[in-house]
C-alpha cells in the first residue's frame, strides 16, 4: 500500500493526487509512531515534524553550549583540586552533549553554520536558566543538583522519543549527567555541613536558584502551546507540570536531609494527593527571562558570539593547512 | 565563515573482539583533527580501543524508498534458515 502511495507522489501526479498522497504518507508515518517504531533522517516526515524536531534539538544544544559560561566561571576559583577537576569534567561533558545534539539536528538537513547563525542573531533559545548569574562557589552546588537534576527529569523520557539521532544522542547525555548532580548534592552537602557562613551560602544558593529551576521545566500545561502535538511525536513523554511535579517531590526529602530549607512558605505535603502543593510561580519573570531581559542574557550571547567570530582566524587557518596538506599528498602521487 | 570544516563520521570498537560501530558525527579540518575530536567528544569515560573517521560525503546510503526492492526479495526465503528443515527426532545436535 505505502508502495503505491509514493510513486503518486511523481511528477506526473495533479495537485489535488499529491495532496492526498501526502495525507496517507503522513498517516502511515503517524501510524509508525504509534507502534514506537523509531524516525531515521532518511525517511520520510511532515515538513512540521521536521521544523518542531530542529527547534526543540537545537534549543537543547544551544542550552548545552551556553550552559557552560555560569560555570565556567568558577573552574579558575575552585576550593580545591578534587572539585576542580570535577567542575572541569562536567564541562567538559556539557560542550560534549552540545555536540551529540547538534549532530542530531543536522541530520534534519540543516547546517551546523545556520544552527549558530540562529543562535547568535536571538532567533534560536537557550534555556532561560542560564541567564542567571553565578554570584558564589555554593552556586556550583546548586546548579548541579537543581538544575541538572531538573535537566535529568526533563531529558530521560527522551531517550525513547521517536527520531532516532535525537533518542541516541539522549542515551549518551543521560548516561553522562547523573554523575554532575551527585558532584553538585554534594558540594551541597559539604556546605551545609560546614561553618555557619558555608550554611548560609549554600542556603543562599538554593533560594536563589529554586525558583529559576521549577520554571526551566517550561510553562503551565494550559500555557503551554507544543505540548500536544509533541506528545503525540513522544518528542515529550510527560506534560511540564507532571515533570515539574516530579522534580519538586525528588528534590525536597534531599533539601531535607542536608538541613537546606526550600524558599516556598507554601509547600506541604499532600496525604491525598501523595505529592507536594507548592506555591505560584513568578510565571512574568520566567517571559522577561526568556525575552532577553534576564540578568545575563546580554552577557551570555555576546560571549557566545565573540567566541565564534574571535575563532573565525582559526577554523580558516585549519582549513588551510588541510588544503595544503592534502595538495602536498597529491604533488607526490604525481 | 568562508571555510567550514566538513562533516565526519565517528566509528568506534569497544573493546577488541567487537566490530567499530557508528558513534556519531562531527566537523573537524582533518582526518587528523577528526580523530582527535572523535577522542574527546565520544570516548571520554573509555568507550573505545579504536577510532575510525570517514568523511560523511564519503558514504553511499540506501534510499529508504527502495527498501521494498532491496530487503523484501528476502522475506520469502524461509529455506535460507536452519527452522525450514525437518529432521528426525532422533537427531539431537545439528
């Protein structure tokens, strides 16, 4: 049946011929879904599945890219060696998935260069998290176990979305990212654990980040536009407000634990629900983060763009060299 | 952006005694450059014992519109496996 289907979709088929082909095309390839086969690049898929595909992996390799300047911030002032080379790890890790994901996105037909073009002009999104500034050492603390663990939440249902690159290169940042929480929780630990002042920080830190971390989970399901349809593309598994309820449930028995206290006078413990109600989100702050009035966003972009553009004597001198090389290689086989 | 470095594909084995699979991709000037790229992205906690790279425009792909012509001839060719045969009960190995 799909046989025929495709061949009517050859030059010689009218208009009103191809239009029904693609309706069936797009119905055998929802149908595919359905039965969790996976998406390869080559095959065939709606014009739609393939833009949503390219928004949502870009904006996670981007996320993974910028997502390395808060940190890196602090690998130059890390208390010790044990923590540096930890810090250094995990940022190492994040250029890493930054890679996996575009290399995903590119086998949807678009170029690496079009992918940072989109990026540096505003036209592409990062995760609105990263436009907050890393003020303390605690903040690394934070960061691993808030907003990585978030990122874990948000990511592992990922790894059996339906296009395959996607699904392949998630298995591999979720592999590597549970160990970034756990460095995190346990500079946290440490803190807590420490003087009165290292409490402090460390409880410093978690106000400030807490917040930003709930809503990186995205918008209220009702705000929410993608959601359908990327549910449907199991391109999401889980609504944002189940994620963010998950999140919430996880992370506070370990505030616990460690003697932190979670900054929401609204938070109880539900018997009937069996899970946490906490209180209203900032949902204004999260737009204007997202608008590019955080308190970063300037400074985060402008050192994305001075990289690329402060590199371009580089990438065009290696291309050189390769030139070079390979002519030399040439002139002898002569 | 004049020069962009073209596309590799990744391959790595494991470990010896396992055939190089298809890790990924990535950009790089060189065959050089890929390989050591290759290391740093995709072999970081000791995935592998071996690289190879392969510039991407390198590869011929099957078309999966043609996957009826190419894989389905196969499907009706059930005396290629061991299960078409019949054998006597009284024959345990073979």
């Amino acid at each position: 049946m799909s046989k025929k289907e495709i061949k009517n979709t050859g030059t010689e088929a009218t208009r009103s011929d191809r239009a029904e082909a693609t309706r069936s095309l797009e119905e055998i390839f929802e149908q595919r879904i359905a039965r969790d086969e996976k998406i390869e690049p080559k095959n065939w898929m709606p014009e739609k599945y393939r833009k949503t595909h390219i928004r949502q992996i870009s904006q996670h390799a981007h996320s993974e890219i910028v997502g390395m300047l808060p940190e890196g911030n602090w690998i130059t002032r890390a208390p010790s060696l044990r923590r540096k080379v930890a810090l250094l790890a995990k940022v190492q890790d994040e250029a890493g998935h930054g890679l996996y994901l575009y290399s995903a996105c590119e086998t949807l037909g678009i170029t690496r260069e079009e992918l940072y073009e989109q990026l540096h002009t505003g036209k592409a999104k990062y995760s609105s998290i990263f436009n907050y500034p890393t003020t303390t050492w605690a903040d690394m603390g934070a960061i691993g176990w808030l907003v990585d663990g978030a990122a874990i939440i948000n990511q592992v249902p990922l790894c059996s979305t339906s296009y395959g690159p996607y699904a392949r290169a998630m298995i591999r940042v979720c592999k590597e990212e549970s160990f970034h929480q756990r460095q995190g929780f346990e500079i946290m630990t440490k803190l807590a654990q420490g003087t009165p002042e290292q409490k402090a920080m460390a409880q410093d830190a978690l106000n400030r980040w807490w917040w930003p971390s709930l809503m990186m989970l995205g918008p209220t399901d009702a705000e929410s536009v993608h959601t359908e349809q990327s549910m449907k593309w199991k391109l999401k598994r889980k609504t944002n407000d189940e994620l963010r309820q998950q999140f919430i449930d996880q992370t506070v028995p370990q505030a616990d634990l460690i003697g932190l206290t979670i900054p929401d006078p609204d938070l109880k413990w539900n018997d009937e629900r069996g899970h946490y109600d906490f209180g209203a989100i900032n949902w204004d702050e999260f737009w204007q983060v997202v608008k590019g009035h955080g308190p970063c966003n300037k400074e985060r972009l402008s050192a994305r763009v001075n990289a690329w553009e402060e590199g371009e004597w580089v990438r065009d001198a290696a291309m050189a060299y390769a030139e070079k090389q390979e002519d030399k290689k040439l002139k002898k086989a002569i | 952006m004049k020069n962009n470095w073209p596309l590799w594909e990744v391959f790595v084995r494991s470990k010896n005694g396992l055939e190089h699979r298809h890790f990924g991709s990535l950009h790089a000037a060189d065959a050089d450059m890929a390989l050591k790229n290759a290391r740093d992205v995709y072999t970081r906690r000791n995935e592998g014992v071996s690289i190879w790279v392969v510039e991407s425009k390198h590869i011929t792909a099957s078309n999966p519109e043609n996957n009826g012509e190419l894989f389905e001839p196969a499907q009706d060719k059930v005396y290629r496996h061991p299960t078409f045969y019949s054998l006597p009960d009284e024959v345990k190995h073979m």
